[in-house]
C-alpha cells in the first residue's frame, strides 16, 4: 500500500556494525536483519518479534528485544532511520517561505495505536523567505506519523543519523536505540500549539 512519496524509504537495521541499536540476535534468539518498513513510499513490514509474527502469519523481524531478564521480549525498533534523498539541503530551505528548520530534538513521545507523537526542539532556526534567520529552542512539534510521512514533500541528500544517545521506551522497558534521516520538508505539522 502507497502511504508517502516514491522518494521515502524507511528501514529498521540490526545489522549495522558499532551501531547502538544494532543486535546480532535479538533476545528470542532470531538473526538480527535489515527490515524496509516502507521501500519506495510502499509500506512494506512492521516491527515483529516471534508472537507477532505468529499471529501475523510471517517469519520474525528480528525485533524482539527487552531491557533485561526480568522483562519479556516485545517488538521493538533497533536502528531505525530514513534513507537519504535526492535533493539539497539548501534547496529545501529555499523553497521555504515560513517554517522552521530543527537542528536537535529531545524527548519524543509516541501513542503508539494512534501515531500520534509530540517532539521537543532543542535548537534549531526559523525560515523565512528561503533563509535561515533567527535561531529557535524550546517549542513542541506536535504531529500524527502516518499523516507527517505522507506530508513530507521533499527528502534531502544528507544523511544523519544521532550520536548513539537515544533510548526507547516502552511498557516500562528501555532499550538503547539508534534513528536517524535527512533533511526532509513536512508540508503541514503543529509547532508549538499552532498550524
């Protein structure tokens, strides 16, 4: 099913070497991997481990993980990331009459049935007309996944991916991830409590 542009891919990759979300074997015992969730703006997987996958129909992900013994292995990201595009950085922001450009983000939250997400801005910089101006921190970025995936318009050729400090939690579980993308315009996103 088509869910954003031809130009988005998205993976989650177990198998990236020195990587902080990389597992050769995830905790049921399953081969760590390189899963496209979506691959050409077509979803194309979720995040399964063995239970999901059973239910599912499918062979495990790979993702099985928890944040120790005492917890029961749930589906799980590792390095989650969205490849690079074809397009430059600089003109996306020039293609930008107002908006904002983020440099770092911190605190994400995900409700994970709806896809709804809240991020926080640690730096970043207003544009208007084409330029960066005036440097920005301390807003919320406030937005629905499926709905900002399908509304990103342009994806950049850099890619970047965080510098290993991330953890994800969920159901009480931590477990140290890696994410990462582009540059990319998101055509429509709530910042700091407005359109």
């Amino acid at each position: 099913k088509k869910i954003c542009n031809e130009h988005i891919s998205v993976v989650d990759d177990g198998t990236i070497p020195f990587n902080r979300g990389s597992i050769n074997i995830d905790d049921e015992g399953t081969y760590g991997q390189k899963t496209y969730i979506v691959k050409d703006g077509i979803l194309t997987s979720y995040l399964h481990d063995r239970i999901s996958a059973r239910h599912y129909g499918i062979a495990s992900t790979g993702n099985g993980r928890r944040e120790s013994f005492r917890n029961m292995p749930i589906p799980r990201m590792r390095a989650t990331y969205m490849e690079a595009g074809n397009v430059k950085e600089s003109d996306i922001i020039a293609s930008v009459k107002n908006g904002i450009f983020v440099d770092k983000f911190t605190n994400g939250q995900v409700q994970i049935g709806a896809g709804d997400f809240t991020f926080f801005v640690k730096s970043g910089y207003l544009i208007e007309n084409g330029k960066l101006t005036q440097p920005i921190k301390d807003i919320n970025i406030i937005g629905n996944g499926p709905k900002a995936l399908a509304d990103i318009t342009m994806v950049a050729d850099n890619d970047k991916i965080d510098n290993g400090t991330w953890t994800c939690g969920k159901d009480g579980q931590s477990c140290p991830v890696t994410c990462g993308m582009p540059s990319a315009l998101v055509s429509k996103l709530t910042v700091g409590g407005e359109s």
